[in-house]
C-alpha cells in the first residue's frame, strides 16, 4: 500500500467492522484481509460472489477472492483499518 503505509507502519483494525461495506457513504474503506497466515491491507467490496481487493495504486493490478455461496466475506476480512501509524 506504498506509500499509504510505509515498512514497520503500525495500523490499528477493528476487528468488529468485518463487512464489505463502507464505513462513510462516498468513501472507500481499507480493510486487513486474511491471506493464509498473513493480512494484506487493502480497499474490498463484494460483488456478486467475489471479494474485489484494491490496491491504493490503480496501476496495480485488482485481486478477487471467490466466495463459496455457503461462505461469508466476512470469513476473509480482519476487520476494517481505522488508524495507521508510519513513524513511531
């Protein structure tokens, strides 16, 4: 998410927030999504039966996560980034 967050960035998630919707109308919202044993830091939404991870830069490409019809978003997304911290 260069250069949003920067190496060692701290960033605060609420773990309560975990939905593809966003948090302020008009906004986009960055959620800590759940990718094997790590979190990526990204802007999700879910359409139709895909999560839709952006990345900051749009000349990155757009990665989908596919959602089983038995499975929630929520299940991928840690919760929603409310604070990020680039030096400490």
């Amino acid at each position: 998410m260069d250069p949003l967050l920067l190496p060692d960035a701290l960033a605060v998630i609420d773990r309560h927030y975990n939905l593809p919707t966003p948090y302020r109308a008009g906004r986009p919202s960055l959620f800590a999504i759940r990718d094997g044993a790590h979190l990526t830091l990204r802007y999700a939404e879910f359409v139709s039966t895909r999560l839709v991870l952006r990345p900051l830069n749009m000349s990155f490409p757009v990665d989908l996560i596919e959602i089983s019809p038995e499975a929630s978003p929520g299940e991928f997304i840690a919760g929603r980034v409310v604070l990020t911290i680039n030096e400490l």
